[in-house]
C-alpha cells in the first residue's frame, strides 16, 4: 500500500442515489503497515484469523435487496445476476454466531448507523453468499 487509507471526514457528507462518493482531500491518512490476506480465504480460516488477531477487512457483492437490508440474517442470493448487482463494496468482519440453526457473519458497514441493526449487519456464513468469504478477506492490525 502506497499513500495509506483516507480519514472518513476527508469525504463529502452527502450522497445522491448512484453517485459515487470522492476524496476533497488527501493530506490525513492512516498507514497500514501490518496486514496479511487469508489464504486459503475460506471460513473456518476466517474464523481462526477472527479470533487470533481481530477485525477482517473483506470485499463482497451487493445487490439490490442489500441495500434495503433492515435486520436479520441476510440470506437473499441474487448477487450474481445483473439486474440485481450494483456494484462491490467493503465491510468489516466482527464476528459471527448461529441462530435458529442459521451460521451468519456480523460486520460492520460504513454507510451509516441508520443501515441494518445499528450499522452492523448479519449474513449468511459458509455459502459465500456475494463473495463475501472468497474475495481476499484481509486481517489489519494497525
């Protein structure tokens, strides 16, 4: 990594629908020095990295339906066509759980506190729904 992550307030705070957000400004980064991909990315790998060095930054498909997502365990699989697929996006693996016999992640989003269950959300765990195991999970200690 070159030049670091931008800080938050560096963003514009306002969105319209299907704008893309942008940087105003580049002079405050945080550098990361210390991260390592998980390989093979799959879930019990996630799992172990989760419990032995924290938070894990992955990337996964989002789709219509995850947008409007208000709580439960996101389950909907319609990621893959393209009608429904609207673009990728990153989260932050926290930590995961079963209920009602259903394995599901917790990660946290950065749209906002009013998104899901207080700006975390819950989806499904072990099927790889949208990508969300396979695509370069990456554990950061900063």
């Amino acid at each position: 990594m070159q030049n670091g992550i931008v800080l938050e307030a560096n963003y514009q705070k306002h969105i319209e629908k299907h704008q893309e957000m942008y940087c105003v400004q580049q002079k405050d980064a945080i550098q990361v020095s210390n991260y390592k991909f998980i390989q093979p990315a799959t879930s019990s790998e996630i799992q172990k990295t989760l419990l032995s060095s924290g938070p894990i930054a992955v990337g996964f498909k989002v789709s219509n339906s995850f947008r409007h997502y208000k709580s439960g365990i996101f389950s909907v699989n319609d990621c893959e066509t393209s009608d429904n697929f609207i673009g990728w996006h990153s989260v932050t693996i926290v930590g995961y759980g079963t209920e009602n016999g259903q394995d599901f992640w917790i990660a946290k989003n950065s749209w906002s506190p009013s998104f899901g269950e207080e700006g975390f959300f819950r989806i499904s765990r072990n099927v790889d729904l949208c990508q969300i195991e396979s695509k370069m999970p990456m554990s950061v200690q900063l």
